[in-house]
C-alpha cells in the first residue's frame, strides 16, 4: 500500500513538473501528428488542413492577439497566417519542422501587421479598455474572474509596451510556453543567446511592472 | 563557487532558476546565497512574482467562426499587394531573394500591363473555377441548380467561402452538403450518407439553445433563429470533417440581424 501510495505522489509530481502553470493547453498535440497531416495534406487529402488548423489555431490566434489589442483585429490576423500557411506549404522542405515554420511566418506576420498599424496610429486611438479585453465567460465566481481580467490586462499592457525583442521572447516563452529549443528555432538565435535574452526580458518585464504598480 | 560570485551574477540566472534549468547544486548554490544576501533575496521574490504574473495570463478562445473565415480568404480575390508582401513574410527565404523576386514581380507586372490593352487581370471563370477547386471542404451536389446555388453564393462577396463542383460520391463516407436556394431565408438540404452521421447531426442540432426547431414529416427540419446565431448553426453543422455554407433563397437578402428561418432537410441516401 505504501508503494502505491509513492507511486502516485512520483506519478502527480512528474504532472506537475511537466506542467507547472497547471493549465492545459486547447491545441497541446504530438508532433508526429502533425507531421501526418502535413504529409496527408501534401498527398492531397484536403481535410488535412483542416485539422491542421484545428491543432494549432489556439496559439496562433493568441500569439496574434499579443501583437494587436482587439479580437477582431487578432482573428483577421491569424486567419492571414494560415492562409500563407496554405498557400507556402509546398515551400516547407522538412515536414518536421512544420511548427517552427509555423512560428517563423506567423512572427513575420505579426510583426508587419503590428509596424504597418502603428504607423496609422492603431495603438493610440483607442482607450485602453478596448485593448486586450477578453470575452467574459460566465463563472461562479465573477469577482475572481474581473480580478483576472484586470491583471491579465495589466500584464498584456506592459508587454505591449516592451520592445520587440524583449516583447517577443516573453511572449513565446511565457505566454506560449514554448521550449528554449523551439523559440531558438522560431526566432533563429543561438540556445544561449535565447536564455540570456529571455533573463533581460523577463527582469525588463518585472521593473516595468513594478514602476506600473508604485504609479498611483 | 556560485555562491561567492557577485550579485549581478546570480541575478543573471534567475531566469534559469525559475523555469527549473539549472541542475540541483547550482539551484542549492543560489539558494544559500539568497539566503545570506537580503538585496538578492528581494529582487528573487519580485522576479518570481513578475513571472508568476505572466505564466498566469489566460489565454482567449479561438472565435468560432476561424475556419470558415479562412476559407472564405483562400476562395476570396487575391490582391497585388498582400502576395507581394506574403512574400516577405516567408522565413525561409534571404533578403536579396527577395529583392531580386521583387524587381521581377514588378517589372513583369509592369510589362503585361503596357501589352493588356484593358489594364485588368484576365480572371476568367477557367481561372476563377481552378482557384475554388483548391478550396477543401466544400462540396455542392450536382443538382439542377447547382449553377444558380454557385452565382448566388459568389455574389455574396466577400463571402465566407466559394464553391467546387463535385459529385457526392467524392467524399466516401463522409456527409455531404448540397444545398439549393429555395426555401423560406435560407435552405440547407444535408444528405447524410448513413443513419448513424444524419443521427449524429441532429443531436448536435438538438443539443443548443440557440435556436428552436420544428420537424416536419418530410423529414425537413424548421430552424427559427435569430440571424446573428447563423455562424453558431453553420458551426454546429461542421462537427469534425465537413464544413458547410449556406444560400440565400434571395441572393444578396440575408439579414444581418433579427428573426429569420432555415430550412434543414435532412436525408439519408
């Protein structure tokens, strides 16, 4: 019984360790299976896009909504990823490496997207209420949930307001939880240089926050 | 030894710390010396809670409408300027590619407008039908009608997908979707190519609260709805391989708002 019972405690802690902020995530999915519906699609199964879309709409569409304050603009903005996606898949050379091609056009396009709605003056035209807010989804408990709002609001402002390489290893790391090997391939830096970037970026993040907090 | 290391130095790993990277002696090093330095010790617990912050941002759903919107992109025109930039976007291809690419793309454009006397891209419906044919999905029985349900549908740009022509025996073992403008605002005729699939879709139609139905004893199902709920009815109509469009009895007089009714005629062939 006692077996058992270490058993369990190893089995919950290597859960836990695997996935310390204890959510899961919508589109969390072996590799090797979109590696097959990338060669499906390839050999002409049409559907296979679909479900492509599917697995990996869930960060991208994230990922867009960190570059861009409104839903709208998020969801037009990740809809033209995978639209490039379809269109430049035949360039893909390694079906492998399909998420960090993945990753590598949707930062490009995230980045032209956020530059090209600065210049029109975008991100100052707007109140920020209207930046980042989330759909309310009804819980039993609305205090906790406009609590998490607000911080999540606080967090994505600070970020917003971060430059762009600071800005995007955060945003990888933390928010999309990707691993240093795959942000070293998406944003093509050496392993070391991802780390110690991501160190800067994250002591950059909690200075700001803090003035932020002390500002009355 | 890390612990006789100056702060900064331990500072600089903090990162490393949080997300577990370092291996058990350099952790316990850094450890004991937070807990002889007290100005290390305060930026560590400002620094884990600033990171704590951001693992703790939820993340927002995907709109319901994401897929069809996409198709509707892919079947849509393509305009010069978003290709040309596209180009751009891809990662793999270096700078001066690019900008060699570029020069080409501007000088043939340039060229073939000086010879194309009307100044416009020759879309012919050739063109037009090869590009639609790309669009996955989507697959429109070869009814009668089927022309008029292609017009109808294309005049409603920009509209969330276009059609292919295909007969339903392409999709083996899948639903097909055929769907004729007749109708009260807008009929959908589902042929379901078993029992089990045309039961599966009613209980996922039964199973929402947006809209009310009404069966009929020709097997057609009445939907009353409000016409802000159709990206809902056309979602609850894509459960996993099929995805569906609708047309108009009317083209171009949907309402975007306020009651309306769809007709569903399921059967099983």
């Amino acid at each position: 019984m006692e077996l058992f019972t270490l058993a369990a405690c190893l089995f919950v802690t290597v859960v836990l360790l695997n996935n310390p902020a204890g959510h899961l995530r919508q589109d969390d999915e072996p590799a090797t299976e979109t590696t097959e519906l990338v060669r499906a699609w390839r050999n002409g199964d049409p559907l296979a896009f679909n479900r492509l879309v599917q697995t990996h709409q869930f960060r991208i569409y994230n990922l867009a909504l960190n570059y861009v304050k409104t839903q709208e603009e998020a969801k037009d903005l990740a809809q033209d990823i995978f639209v490039t996606v379809y269109r430049s898949l035949p360039t893909l050379r390694d079906e492998t490496k399909f998420s960090a091609w993945l990753y590598q056009l949707a930062i490009n396009h995230c980045r032209n997207r956020y530059r090209r709605l600065q210049r029109q003056g975008y991100f100052s035209s707007s109140s920020i209420d209207d930046t980042f807010a989330p759909e309310l989804v009804s819980t039993d408990n609305p205090a906790r949930e406009l609590e998490q709002k607000e911080q999540d609001n606080l967090v994505r402002t600070v970020i917003a307001a971060m430059p762009e390489t600071e800005k995007e290893i955060l945003i990888l790391r933390d928010l999309q939880e990707l691993s240093y090997e795959e942000i070293s391939e998406a944003l093509g830096l050496p392993l070391g240089t991802v780390k110690s970037k991501l160190n800067r970026a994250r002591t950059s993040f909690k200075n700001r926050i803090k003035l932020l907090l002390r500002t009355p | 030894m890390i612990d006789q290391q100056p702060c900064h130095a331990i500072q600089e790993m903090f990162s490393a710390l949080v997300d577990h990277e370092l291996d058990a002696d350099a952790s316990a090093q850094i450890k004991a010396h937070l807990a002889a330095c007290p100005h290390c010790a305060l930026e560590w617990h400002s620094f884990s809670e600033s990171c704590r912050l951001l693992k703790g941002v939820a993340m927002q759903p995907v709109p319901a409408d994401f897929l069809p919107g996409i198709h509707g992109k892919l079947a849509g025109p393509r305009p010069l300027l978003p290709r040309f930039l596209e180009i751009f976007s891809h990662p793999s291809l270096p700078l001066s590619s690019l900008a060699t690419a570029g020069a080409l793309i501007i000088a043939v454009t340039l060229f073939h407008s000086a010879l194309s006397p009307s100044g416009h891209t020759d879309a012919t419906p050739e063109r037009q039908t090869a590009e639609y044919a790309m669009t996955p999905m989507v697959t429109v029985g070869m009814e009668e009608n089927t022309r008029q349900a292609m017009e109808a549908m294309n005049s409603l740009r920009p509209s969330p997908v276009s059609f292919s022509v295909a007969p339903p025996s392409t999709l083996p073992g899948d639903t097909v979707i055929d769907m004729v403008p007749i109708g009260p605002d807008l009929t959908i005729l589902v042929h379901a190519s078993t029992r089990e699939s045309q039961a599966h879709l009613y209980r996922r139609l039964l199973s929402q609260n947006h809209w009310r139905i009404h069966p009929t004893r020709h097997g057609t199902l009445i939907v009353f709805l409000d016409a802000e709920d159709l990206p809902s009815l056309r979602h609850a109509l894509v459960p996993h391989r099929v995805a569906v469009e609708m047309v108009p009895s009317r083209a171009n007089d949907l309402p975007a708002s306020g009651p309306m009714t769809v007709a569903l005629r399921l059967q099983a062939d």
